[in-house]
C-alpha cells in the first residue's frame, strides 16, 4: 500500500499518521518524509505491508491532518499517458519500447506529431497515431484538435518527448501540472530555440537535458530531473544535438519512472522528489 | 536534536518513537527509515526540532523497542580521530586542511606515520605527528606501538589515509567498526596490493576507490562510499594512480562527513547510508 | 576518407605518412595519434578531405611502414551484425531501434535466441529471429546450429545482447576479435554468474556494466566501455539488476558506437579507443 | 619537448611538421591535433623524444608554417602564478597543498586577499599574503593596489580563488587571457551574484561549477573545464554552496593542471583543451 500526503506542516504529523497506521495493523516497510522549514510544507510518502484482512481510507487520515491536507492512498499503478512528438525519435522509441514491454509504469494510449514521420513506428507497435499537422491552421485551431484528442483518452500525464512547437497558456491550463516535457538543456541555462547551437557558441564543456513540468512560461516550470555529459572543443553543434540525445532520452525516462510510480511532489515552482 | 535506533524490525515502531517524541514536544524536521526486510532489522536517524524545556532520553524510548536496540540520542558533534599514514599525502592533507578550517565534523587529535616525509606539514597545522618505523621491529611490536599511541588519544575512529601497511587481526579487534580505510581501486575488484598495477595490466576503461571499515579480512570490510573514473588506454600504471588520487581524497572525504556526522549504520558486512 | 593504422613503432612514421597524404593532395582533418612505449605499438586513425579527383590506395601506404603494419582505407561504412539474445530485452529492444532508425552504424540481418520471448519485437521491426533452443541438444549441436546461422549472413559482428549461455572456446575461435559482449557488472569485479547477487552481497555502493571483446576466458576479453551508477543500502539484487539495465544498454550502445566507426584497436589483451 | 602551434588551416601543415621533426630524429610519442573548420584554424600540441644531440628552435618550424603561426617550443614547464581571494578556503587551500608538494605545476609567488582571514594559512605554507582591502578606498585605488603587488612578481597567470569583488575593464586588460577564475555555477546559468540563491530558487537538480578565464565581461570568458553534481529538494541554498565547494575545488585544479601544462588554447571566445 502506498500513501502521499502533502500539507501544513505542524508538531505531532509523523505520529498521528504512524499512529494510525499502527493501530490499523499496517507496518510501515519504508517512508520518505520532507519538511520544506521556508514554506512550512510537510511531505511523506508511505510503503505500507498490509496484511489479509486489514484496510486503511483517506478518511482515517485526514481528521489528523490539517484541513489543506492532500491524501491519497493507492495511486492508480498503471497511468495513462498521451505522448506527443514532431520527427525526433528517441524519446518516443524509448518510451514505446517500455510500454511494449510493460516497464514504463504506464500504458501509452495515442501519440499525436505534428508531422507524420514517426507514424509509422507507432503502428509496428500497435499505437495509435494522430498526425495534426500545425500548418494551415490557426495556433487556436491547431491546438483545439490537440485538446480533442488527449480528452478523447482521458489520459494522466501528457508527455511532450521533442514535441516542438511551443503551446499556449490556455493549452497549458487545461491540464495544469500534467504535462511533461524533455527540454535539450540544463536549465536554467540555453532557454527557449536552438540550446545546442547556443551552447556550441559558448564554448561550454558539459550539455544536459530537464524534464519539467509544462506552466505558462516557457522552460519555466518545476523540474523532475536533469543530467549531464561531458562535450570538448571537437564538437560541432550537431555533434552536442547527437550526444544529446542520449541524455535527453535517460532524463525523460528517469522523470517518467519518478512521476509515474508517484515519486514527485509538485509545490511553488519546485518538486519534492523522493527517489 | 539527532536520534539514531538500531533493532530487530516489528509493527508499530515508527509510530512507537514518533508518538514518544511528539508527547515530549518535539517535532520531527527530518526522518530516514529503513526495514531490511531479508534481515529483519529496523534503522532510523531522526533530525528533531527541540523547544526549550523539552527532553527526551534513551530511558523514555528502550522501553518501547525490542530488546536489542541501540539508541543514541545527540551523538557527539565533536569526534575526535587518529589519522595513519605512510608517504602519500593528499589524503592526509585534504583531512588537515578540513581540520585547521573545522569543517571536518571531527578534531585531528594525532598523526602517524611509518614513515617520518609527512611530518613536516603536520607540524604547519600544529598537529602531533608520531614516527613509528615498521622496519627493525617486528610486526607485533610495531602495532603494539601504534595501539599505545592510539590508546593516549582514546579516538573515536582511526582513519587509514593511505597507511600501506597490512594490520593483524589483533590489532583491528582491538578497535572494531572504528577502523576506516581508503582502498585504491573500486572493491571487489583489485583485492591487494598494487590495483593501479592490476587495473592497468587488465585494461580497464574505469577506476575508482572505495571506503570501507576494516575488519580482519584484508579490504572484505563494510564499504561506505565508492566512486569511479574514467580512463583510457593512454594512462600508464602511474597516470592511474596520479588520477587515483583526486578520487581517493574524494572518497574518503565524503566516508568522513557520512561517519562523522551519523549517517553510518554497520551490520553484518554491510553499511545503511543515510546521506 | 578514414585512414587506420596498426604497426610497430619507429622513428618517423606519422611524417612518412602525413607526407604521403600532403602529397595526394588530402588535408588531415582530425588525427588520433598513440603510442604504446611498452609495447611499442604504433596506432593512428585519420580523418582526411579528399578533393575531387584526388585518391589514395594501402599500396601507397605500405611500403613507407614496417612490414607489420596493417592498414585500411576507408573501412565498411555500414557493417553488418548478427545478435544473440536470451529473454532480456532492453539491448536488444536498443540495437533494433537505432537499426531501424538508420543510426547504429550497421545493418541488423538477423538476431538468434535461445528463448523465443523476444521474436515478437524482432517481427514487429522487420528482422529475422532464428530461434535455437539450447534444451534437448548437445552443446556442440547447440553452437553449430548458431555457428551454421551466422554464417549464413557473413556478419562484420557477432553482438551478445544479455545472451546469457557461455560459448565454448571453439565457437569464440570461428570468430576472433568479433564477438562483443556486454556483461553485467564493472569487470573484473563479479566475474561469472549473477553479478548482481554477488554485488548485493558485498554491499557495493556502485554497481556497472562492462563491453568487451570475448575471447577463450569467461569475462577476460579485450574491454571497450565500461560505465558505473550509484546504489545504496535500499536495493535489493532485483533493484540493482533493474537499475543496472540501464547502465548496460547504455554502455553496449556506445561501444557499438566506436567498434562500427572503426574507432577501437585491439591488441595483445586490451583495447585503443580513439573517441 | 612540447611543441604548440596555432594558426590558419592548409593543406600539409602536419606533414611539414612531421617532416621538420624526422629530419631533425625527433620521435612523436604523442601529438593531439584539431582543426576547427567553421574557422579555418589549426591546433597541435606535440610530446616528442628528444635524443641526445638533436634540436629543434621555433625558427625552423616558422618558415613551414602560415605566417600567423604561433609556435612555442619547451613553454616553461614550472610557471608562478599569484593568486587572489576573499574569505573562503577551500580552493585556495587545495592550491597550497599541491604547491607545498610540487604538484600543482606552478610555483605560488603569493596570495592577495581583500579580506586578512586567509593570511594565516598562507603564513603556514610560508606563502606571502598581501592584505589589500577594498574598503575605504576608491575602486581604481583598490585595483592599482593589486596591479603593483602583481607586477612585483611578474606571474605567468593570476588566480582568482573565490575573489568576490568584480574587476574592472581596465583590470582584465591589464593581463589578458591570463586571470583564470572559478565561477560557482555551470555557465551560462547563474551568471552574477549568489548562483547558489538562484539555483535554489530555481529548485535545480544539479548544480556546477565552471573555471574560465577573465574577460571584459563579467562571467562571459573563454570555458576551460565544467562539472556538476546532483542535489534535491532536501538542499538549501546553504547545502547547495556547502556541496559546491567541492566541485569548485575540484574544477579550479582541473583547470589548472590543464593551463599549467599548456594544454589550452584560447581563440575567439573559447578554449581547445588537449587533455
């Protein structure tokens, strides 16, 4: 059994949930607990051996609890996403291939491009693919098509694995912290277009990759993970874009592992991430 | 307010202590837990906010613990260690240095040396340095001058910062689990003596250090921290080991801060981390 | 126009051979230069533009170098593999990917298992799967029915992505130099079986994968690539072997990677990577 | 004997080179070579035998060479550097200890602190400490101050060791590309004051530390070395400057080993590093 709480923090939280716990017959197996001291937040996520017979509900918890408390006991283990693409296809190979195999901790309903050169990947693996070309439309009516297709799947998280065109607000604000993206730098450095050609122009010794969640502003949100790799003089601007990729997918699968078994705490701007 | 508990694993125990602490006042900042569930064994390290008036000791915990748990409660903040040494001195050096600025979490109350090249820059730092050759003596007579020596200082820990010598049994039983080593190659790999040698000869792309607690089989002790470098074949034996040292220094800089500061739990021949 | 040399030393020789190309009218555009002094071996992988109209052939080479000197000009640019696999897929699934994205650096003919599990994904990407049962058969038939297989398609390069049989010393001879295997722990630690069992039994705070060349002894080969990744006192031999699946598939892409593009020498038992 | 060229690219430079070196019975052990194309410029860095009797001056490369060749034979192979701070040890101490040790490959003519808190250390490794403050002094009079003390010694490189006061346009161009400075973020993130504040703020799962050198604009020089490490949400901005204090360090003397053996080339805004 897996439980999450963020709220208030307060003296006595640990005790009133473990207490309650205990007196249900629950043992707990491990527990990861933050205490954000600047913004007085409580975190903790619970995995809880539960043997035959004994039940524990959100609402033996929350009279515990200050009443801001967020509780959720057994996330639903298996998501749902809907991943979203233009012609790279790293990310989304690497996601397909999980999925296939039953290791991404999520089923992959439908990927939408922009363009349809990934389509085919799709369809060998069974996937469904909608190509809603962004030309010939308004941004307006373009992302509409979009909007249709992911509430069609009712999915948990939309992810953007190189999708590259930039959304609107109002996009983003249908499905507030549910949308992930890869964005092929370690931010806050390189923003916006072309990180790989900004770094080359630099001259810098190291790239990286961010997953974040998607909010108004661009490559602005909270950030689940990032890595990075070594680079040198030798390498051209598509060299650092090659080597990228490398990193960007390892980022996108490792923020995905993080998200999807309920890892990730999202607050302010930040993330609480208990590995 | 730090509390570490070591014991036999069983329902309730979080809810135990945290219900003891919560009653006394006191509320938890920040809680590592772990069950090893093919041992059965329970560790938690608690980092508790004290208000003033508020106490707890052991006394108001044992009681509801199984009968073999260890509870310390506030640690001592100020180790004191006894550092061996041979002729290399970056190890060394980097300790001194976090001495003289207190940084290190513990006080350097002496060195010594089977040989007398590090006694100069011990001197700068004002601290003692103890020459006590290996050579003309036997083995026996060699460590029951170095116990001595010890035994003056009554240290909480002896660090081996590169002291190249091979130490008896009798002489590690004699301060069990207070013996920590920097080996120069990432165990299991490279037992013995020469690892550089071994690594080159073997052509590895990587190679690293391990920190470990000494026990009476040679480099087979609880490891505490290990990290890797890359190589490549342009590294001759001794580049290796030039390279070896910026890890070792690390490594064992990093053992220090996990021991010192309390985050080291040993059982059987394995360590929990805390970091 | 790539240019790679192996010889015996001497004086002289990078001048016998930039004169050459200075000669032919070609400009060196990248040069990777080694010398092993204790063996003295001599190796040099050129990167040269070649005008219109301009060419170079290893007789004009040869005889400005010692009589051992084994030169190609202009190896394959796209090789050709054959891989073995058993039922892990996260390799194999990798190597198809990239294969059918055109940027392995080699075309994939077939893959050979002695499970079935993983014919579905080799159908699904359009490669042969040869299925070959290593149950019910000596295992002299067992490796001559793979032996007869491979030779079939002619391969550059035999892969073992997680084939997880030991080869005899007479199948490794049929191939030599052309069997790459990657092994699940930082060689030479936790040769032979299980690595990940054996690491959670040492306690290690690393854990790695290893590509090498297979030669007669189990895990001894030449090594191309090697990578580690941090654990801790929380992973279970099932945790690290998870966690480890991503470190080898990375590092047995990367080693590809160098072998296809004709960046790896090998030599008595190691290897000269030219990055 | 270290040979160092950069110039315009052309067709046959390495075989003139080469050429000049066989006929003077020079044997290159190792040569890195790299031609950036985007700007037609050649770099060579040459490890070559020297028997006894042979020679080898700049003037007979020169005439071989385009007529902007820079070409440095046997650069000095112990320079001095002077090296600036403010409060914090760390780096300034580990420079010290390679001094004192003879590993740094330079000789530490002295130490200029704006504040007197790291005389004492300097005075420990008989190293001179100039306490020139910046308070009630004006900007010019404060960095005319510094300039004089560095003209007494005459470095090859001046060293800013987590010197925290901005240096003025006239400063730089006092000793251009020769002030090597340690900024604690991995540029072009964090660029002025409190990087840590911001990574903090920014809620980071890396942070970094980059060594480049000085130029007119603030933070906006040429990169010689980069590293990061990982951190979470458990980190304040104290943590983060706690944890980065070790990767500083530890870049600053990348970055040095790197100069200091005349391993870099500077040109237009960036460095060829030949590690």
């Amino acid at each position: 059994m897996i439980i999450i709480i963020q709220c208030r923090d307060r003296v006595g939280l640990v005790s009133a949930i473990s207490g309650a716990l205990s007196k249900a017959g629950l043992n707990i197996i491990n527990m990861d607990e933050y205490v954000d001291k600047a913004e007085n937040r409580f975190f903790v996520r619970l995995n809880v051996e539960q043997p035959d017979g004994t039940t524990l509900h959100e609402d033996d918890l929350k009279p515990l609890l200050p009443d801001d408390a967020v509780v959720t006991i057994n996330p639903s283990p298996e998501k749902k996403i809907v991943v979203m693409v233009t012609k790279e296809y790293h990310c989304l190979a690497d996601i397909l291939v999980r999925n296939y195999f039953k290791t991404l901790g999520a089923t992959v309903q439908a990927v939408i491009g922009n363009h349809n050169v990934l389509q085919d990947i799709c369809q060998r693996f069974g996937v469904p693919f909608h190509y809603i070309s962004h030309e010939q439309e308004s941004k307006a009516h373009f992302e509409d098509a979009i909007v249709d297709t992911i509430n069609n799947y009712n999915p948990d998280y939309v992810v953007l694995a190189k999708f590259m065109r930039i959304l609107s607000p109002e996009f983003v604000a249908r499905f507030p912290m549910r949308v992930i993206n890869i964005h092929h730098s370690f931010l806050p450095a390189f923003i916006g277009a072309n990180p790989y050609r900004q770094a080359y122009n630099r001259g810098v010794k190291i790239i990286g990759a961010t997953a974040h969640f998607v909010t108004n502003d661009l490559d602005e949100g909270p950030i689940i993970s990032q890595q990075t790799i070594h680079v040198n003089h030798s390498y051209t601007a598509q060299d650092m874009m090659k080597a990228g990729r490398e990193v960007e997918t390892s980022v996108l699968a490792n923020a995905l592992q993080l998200v999807l078994h309920d890892r990730v705490f999202v607050y302010k701007n930040k993330t609480v991430v208990f590995e």
